[in-house]
C-alpha cells in the first residue's frame, strides 16, 4: 500500500522537476513534469532513450485534454468515453504549451489517462500532467513490478511507487488519427475488436504506404540479453546448447518438452489476459538463466494476442 506521505512526496518531486517511478495498469512508467523540459530530459538521460521516440503524457481527467492539443476527432473522442480511463493513447495534434523534446519535435501528442487509481492520484496531487515512458532502458524489457525497475536503474533509480504487479502487462495501444480513420500505430491492452466494435474499422498502421508510423516502434524492442527466437515449432539449435521455451500453455505445446532447459507458461489455461500479465516476467526469468537461446512460440492474433505477438517479435528481432 502506497502511503499519503509516500503520494505527496512524489507529487513535491515532480512539481521539483524530479523523476518518479509511477505504477500504471500496463507497465511502470518513468515519470516528470510534461510541461518541463529540463525534467523531460531526465528521463531520455536515464533511460539512454533516443531523442527521436517520443513520449506519452498521463493527465488524470479527460478534461485535461483540452489544455494539451488542438482537436479532437468524433472516433478519438468515442474511443475515450469508452476506454479512459484504461490501457489508450491517443496521438492529437498538440498544443505549444507541449515541449519539443516531450513529442521529439512531431505536431502531435500521445496522451493517455491511466486506469490505475494510484497514477491518477499522484498526476492530480502533482498538478501537472506527466510524461511516462515505461521504466526501463530504451531497447529492454518493459517492467511489471517495482524490483525490475530497481534491477534495471541500480543506486540511480528515482522515487518508486510500489503498488505491486502490473494487472495488464503490456504496454497501452496507441492510436492516431488520419484521412478519416483511426490507425493503431502500437497495439496494447485495448483490442482492435473492441476498439472496431464501437467505432467501426480501425487501420493497422504500415499496411500501407499511407498510414503515419509511430517513431517509437523500432524493430528491436522488448528484448531480453539471451538471443530471443520466434518459432511455431521445434527447436532450432544444436543439440548441445541450453534452450528455454516461452509458450502459452501445456496444451498449446503439446510436444516433447526434453530438448528444453527450462519452460515457461504464460497462462496454464490459455488465457490472453493471464498470459499477457506473465509476458514481460517470464521472459526475464528465462532471461536470468543464462541459457544460449530462447524459443518463443507465437500465440493467435485475436484480442490481446496480437499485442503479445508484437512484443515477441520485437524480442525477437536482430536490430
Ligand atoms: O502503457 C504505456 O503506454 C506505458 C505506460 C507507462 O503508460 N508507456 C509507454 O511509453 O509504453 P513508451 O515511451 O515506452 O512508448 C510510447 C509509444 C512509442 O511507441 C512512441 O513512438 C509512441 O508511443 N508515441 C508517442 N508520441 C507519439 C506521437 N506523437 N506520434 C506517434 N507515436 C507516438
Ligand atoms: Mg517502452
């Protein structure tokens, strides 16, 4: 349990200009004031973040939004009644009260209210809406709980808010707006089905040469130390090397398990949500094995599935 000393800290810390381990549903997040630009550079300087991938700003009321950008689209809008608070960022063409280096000099910002009750106390207590990107360094694998934050910054971690383990697990979708359509540009913890079920169809960004890309989504991202492999079945390396397995479930895998060190489950009932909650732990703890390879089988494309096949296939890509 976070204290109210704790929260009111940490709201002094970031109105200072300082940084703050922020929990959220998805993932934990590295938190400054948005609106200061020398604590926004905190956080690229701690987290070795290129300075062309921008960041997400938390506000903790819809009505913040209005203080943030320009315009808000009629399908944007319906997807934030339906969704916020909750695992969605929206990119909206921003305001000059934004920083540059906040949106890496893009028009546009991605804005999100978080669902943890936690996040949106502290962004309250801090007045400020906050810039998060998740707590780790740029190109590792997102943290789910306050001891990977601490194993991944050391003696320079800021201010953590522990409030246990992230519920959701991965990161929230991202959406932008363009010539009339909604174009996911990251997918996350809110589905393309429930997003297509309220608003109608939603375009996959990089399907075409039209939609906009969001700079953030390098290939290589997410990826633990131990050579990561995206495989639907067997085992792809000799036979004298130590190999872990990442797979949904027992049935999902239903092979010999013997070439294998190690197995990781992500739900033992095939769950999406379970296994999206276990994805980021699983693959650190394989990781801790010091193995040569690890093999992950992807999982369906519906629902959750296919933001957990986009983190794999990050891990597992080579740059
Ligand atoms: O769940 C989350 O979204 C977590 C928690 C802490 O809120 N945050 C997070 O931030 O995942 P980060 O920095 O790891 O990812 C931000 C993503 C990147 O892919 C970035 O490129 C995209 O959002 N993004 C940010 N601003 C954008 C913009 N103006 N246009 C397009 N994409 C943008
Ligand atoms: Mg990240």
């Amino acid at each position: 349990m976070i204290s109210d000393l704790q929260l009111n800290e940490a709201a002094e810390d970031l109105r200072n200009g300082r940084l703050v381990v922020i929990p959220t549903e998805t993932v934990y997040g590295l938190g400054a004031n948005a609106l200061d630009a020398t604590a926004v550079a905190k956080i690229f300087e701690l987290k070795q973040r290129p300075h062309f991938d921008p960041l997400i700003v938390h506000i903790s009321d819809q009505a913040d939004l209005k203080t943030l950008v320009r315009h808000v689209p009629e399908k944007i809008q319906q997807l934030m009644d339906q969704f916020w608070p909750g695992p969605l960022s929206v990119v909206l063409e921003k305001l000059p009260i934004v920083p540059d280096l906040v949106t890496s000099g893009l028009d546009s910002v991605a804005i999100r209210c978080p669902g943890h009750q936690t996040a949106r106390s502290l962004i309250r207590l801090a007045g400020c809406p906050i810039a998060a990107p998740s707590a780790n360094r740029f190109g590792a694998i997102s943290p789910t709980t306050a001891d990977h934050v601490r194993e991944q910054f050391g003696h320079q971690s800021p201010k953590i808010l522990d409030a246990g383990a992230c519920e959701i697990g991965v990161e929230s979708t991202v959406v932008g707006y363009h010539q009339d359509e909604v174009v996911m540009l990251r997918p996350g913890g809110i589905t393309r089905e429930s997003m297509e079920t309220l608003i109608g169809e939603v375009r996959i960004a990089g399907t075409d040469n039209e939609s906009p890309s969001s700079p953030g989504q390098l290939t290589k991202h997410y990826a633990p130390r131990t050579p990561l492999k995206l495989v639907e079945h067997g085992r792809p390396i000799a036979s004298d090397t130590k190999v872990g397995l990442l797979t949904l479930s027992p049935e999902s895998e239903a092979e010999d398990l013997r070439g294998f060190q190690a197995v990781e489950y992500l739900s033992r009932d095939g769950c999406y949500r379970q296994a999206a909650a276990n994805l980021f732990a699983a693959m650190r703890r394989l990781d801790a094995l010091g193995l040569d390879q690890i093999v992950a089988r992807p999982v369906g494309n519906q629902g959750l599935g296919l933001a957990i096949n986009d983190r794999l296939s990050r891990a597992a890509a080579k740059s």
